[in-house]
C-alpha cells in the first residue's frame, strides 16, 4: 500500500524493501555515498533483513549510535556530521535511518543539516516509529531532559514500513507503540477505537491494517496542517503529561519507554477531558478500563506532582504560564488548545491515582 504525503510516499507492506532495492536500481549515479544510521538494537536485529532484501546497500557506511532517549542530543549529533564529513560525504549522498523514533528523529535532522540537506529515508523498526516517529516530518533532539527542544520540519523522501521488523520487538516495545495507536483512535476515528478492541496483533492482516489505519490518520491531519498551528496540535493527545513524565524520567535517570509515558499521559488526559471538557463519564470509564486493561500503568508519586508541573510549562505546546492540551470531546474527536488550571491537573493526577488504586 501507498500512502501519499507532502512531497514523499509512505510505502507498507511485505515487499516493500524489495521496491526500494528497485529504486536505488533505478537511481544509480544520482547518489555517491550511502549511509546507514542505526542503534546497536536496529543494527543486531534488523539490519541482516535490510541488507538480504537490499543488495544494493552492500558496502554503505554503517553508523551505529547507543539506543536510548539519553543519546537523542546535539552533541551525538556532531560526532555523527563529523564522521559523514570524514567520509567526505557530499549533497548527494543518502542517509538511511534503520531503527525507532530516536533514530528517526536524530537521523532526519542530521541529514536536513549537513550541507543544509542531503536526501534520507526512514525505515522505522519499532511500532512507534511505524505510526509515529517517522510520519509527519517532525525532527528533533532533547536539550537536556527537555523534549524536543531543538529541531525543524522537513519531510523524509520515503517511509518503508516493513511489519517483519516488527518481529523483532520485546512486549515493552510493542506496548509503547500501542499508546500511540490507541491515541489516533481517540482523537480521530471511533470506528477505529472498536477495531481496536478486537486486537490480534498475532493476525499479520490484522497488523497491516492497523498500521495503514493509523499511518493513514496521522498523515491526513498532517497534510492539513504540517507546521501544527492547528489540528495538527490534537496529534499532541497524551504528551502534555506524557512528555513531563519522560522529561521527570529523563532527569532522575529513570526507566520509562515514550509509550509507556504517553500511556500515563492518555489516561491522566481523558479524566482532564472529563472534568472539563464534553467527554461523558461513560466514555471516560470506557476509556480508563481499556488502557488498564493494555498498560501496566503506574501512579503519579504525589511528591512528583509540582516537578511536572513545572515540566509541562516548559512543554513547546504551553503559552507563557498557560499549560495547554488536547482534549477529547467524546471518543475520535478532540479539542486542542484547551488551558486548565495547576490545581485542575493535580486534581486529575490524584483521580487517576485513585483509579489505579480501586482498580487493584
């Protein structure tokens, strides 16, 4: 399947790498050298798929960074340009980003800068990255344990997404792209959320059509507005808390996958939504039992509660001292751009706590 964008294809399916074989066929002289940027995970994992299915990328410089939200910085980034620079890598060469979201993101913005551009393509090995991290031409690394401070837009020139690689992952990683998944349900498609909830993700059709679902949602919004000065903000659903927590995470060198943070942040959001949005309590419930019911969702520490905060003032989606979100309306449709108060939030995180808590 093709999934069109701004510009690029999104590309889903089984043969998919065997096309793009094809293609870098097709191109021969158009491109010098050919670089493949991983993480030791992609590379161990998912890199002997890639190169069985394309013989054209024999002899093209692997460059492997450690795996982990800790490495998404600039100055990975330099050593990385400097390397390519050694290499004497041109505005012809190519940048092939193998791996999750970290190498997505870092990849791209490397590429769009080194020599103000050269061209890349992603193939995203993790489910986040399938529905997530690779659509939408969002690039950027974390400055400190601040998300995504530091980036631009600009779209990849091809997305392969290959549902082997998926193959690969450990249930932690499989979880975490699940929160996205469920969130472009939320904010966009009930009829999905109900497809969702007969999840087989053993069922290879079914997989695919989760991904062309979801891939299809995220672009859609995308193509309507790729800078995020509007409904692309609804994408956001769950990372006003979700980043805070992965940023809180990030500091005190804690565990916590960006899924498995958005999930949180999906939960904590809806009870918002509820209290001060249109969503019914219904729904809200119909919501909660489904995420507990996926996630192994853990409490908010209370002590914890005013360094988030904090955190989410400095999210890029606040104003001033306005922390802003998206909310849902009722389940696939959502409002963004909605301010609520300090004490509102602590009062969700305590609800949601609360939730946990009888849940046991």
């Amino acid at each position: 399947m093709e999934v069109k964008s701004n510009n690029y294809s999104v590309y889903i399916g089984k043969d998919v790498l065997e096309d793009f074989n094809s293609i870098l066929e097709d191109c021969q002289g158009e491109y010098s050298n050919i670089f493949i940027f991983c993480d030791e995970n992609s590379a161990k994992h998912c890199l002997p798929h890639l190169i069985g299915q394309v013989p054209m990328l024999i002899g093209s410089e692997l460059i492997e960074i450690e795996s982990g939200e800790h490495n998404k910085t600039l100055s990975i980034c330099q050593e990385v340009w400097e390397t390519i620079g050694e290499s004497k890598a041109d505005r012809k060469a190519i940048f092939v980003n193998l791996g999750g979201g970290v190498v997505c993101d870092m990849g791209g913005m490397i590429a769009s800068l080194y020599k103000r551009g050269i061209k890349f393509f992603h193939i995203p090995t993790t489910l986040l990255a399938q529905v997530d991290a690779s659509i939408g031409g969002k690039l950027a690394v974390d400055l400190g344990a601040h998300k995504n401070q530091i980036g631009l837009f600009r779209n990849p020139d091809i997305v392969l997404v290959d549902p082997k690689f998926l193959n690969t992952l450990p249930e932690r990683h499989w979880l975490s792209g699940l929160a996205e998944v469920l969130k472009h349900a939320l904010i966009a498609d009930a009829d999905y959320w109900t497809f969702l909830s007969g999840m087989d993700l053993q069922n290879e059709e079914f997989l695919i059509a989760l991904l062309q679902k979801s891939i299809t949602i995220k672009n859609t919004i995308v193509l309507e507005d790729w800078e995020e000065k509007g409904i692309r903000k609804t994408l956001n659903f769950g990372h006003t808390i979700g980043h805070a927590l992965e940023s809180n995470a990030l500091e005190n060198k804690g565990d916590l996958l960006h899924g498995e943070a958005v999930a949180i942040g999906l939960a904590v959001e809806t009870i918002l939504s509820q209290m001060t949005n249109s969503l019914t309590s219904e729904e809200c419930s119909i919501i909660l039992d489904s995420l507990k019911g996926i996630f192994n969702l853990e409490p908010i520490k209370e002590e914890d509660f005013s360094d988030l905060i904090e955190w989410m003032r400095h999210d890029k989606k606040s104003d001033g001292a306005q922390i802003n979100f998206t909310l849902l309306n009722k389940i696939g449709q959502a409002d963004y751009n909605k301010t609520v108060s300090e004490n509102v939030i602590e009062e969700a995180m305590y609800r949601y706590n609360s939730f946990l808590n009888e849940s046991l």
